[in-house]
C-alpha cells in the first residue's frame, strides 16, 4: 500500500490481529484502520482500496493442515523445556477439550490452551526438562 511503511505496518498489526485486518480490508472497514495511530481517515480509505480484493476472507482460505500447526505447537512447547512426549500429551488433551479451535489452525490460540492445560494439571513442575545444566 503506497504510503505505508514497515512502521506503519507494525502498528497496524500492533493494533489488530491479521484475521481483523483481513477482514477489514474485505469488508472495506475504513474505522478500523483509522483507530491506528499515524493513519487518518484519508490513509484509511487509501488502505481498504489497495487492499480489497487482494486479502481473502479466512473462511475461504484453505484448510490448514494438522501437521502444520501441530509441529509448530510442539516445537514451541520443546523450545519452553517439555519434553516431546509430554508437550505431544498435552496438545492432544487440549485438542480435545477444545476442537473447534484445532479446525482453524490457530497456532497462538492452540499454544495458550496447551500451556492452560498443563498449569491446570500442575505438570509444569514434573514434565519440564532440564535446560543447559
């Protein structure tokens, strides 16, 4: 978008999830784009025109595969020092409880569910690795 530069693209996403920004851009939500700071109702027009057509509302993306989140999911648990196996339990049971959230793929919401389900069991203490002795 002409007139919009890394900064202020970060404070767009600063403002707005990517999913909000989508649909604003689809829906030709020039407000939402306004609330940001550094860019007024004009630039916010501008945005909505440069993008509409471009940005395809999340439901008509394809399916995210469950191979993508979950390694992404597993991989981050291992990164904050669980175990495969035990980082692996603790996504299906939260995948479990919520399902409907493993149908979008949404890594964040996947990770914070996970990491909910394993303060919850009290697992923390017993099911983290040792990291760097």
């Amino acid at each position: 978008v002409s007139g919009v530069g890394p900064r202020l693209a970060l404070a767009v996403l600063a403002v707005h999830a990517p999913d909000a920004i989508r649909v604003a851009a689809s829906s030709g939500d020039d407000k939402a784009f306004s609330k940001v700071p550094g860019i007024g109702p004009k630039g916010a027009r501008r945005i909505v025109l440069e993008l509409a057509g471009k940005l395809v509302p999340l439901e008509s993306k394809p399916g995210v595969s469950q191979q993508t989140w979950q390694g992404q999911v597993l991989t981050a648990m291992m990164g904050l020092g669980w175990s495969e196996k035990d980082a692996g339990a603790a996504i299906d049971a939260a995948v479990a409880e919520a399902p409907e959230i493993a149908e979008t793929g949404d890594v964040g919401q996947i990770l914070k569910l996970t990491l909910r389900r394993l303060g919850q069991d009290g697992a923390r203490s017993s099911t983290r690795t040792k990291v760097g002795s």
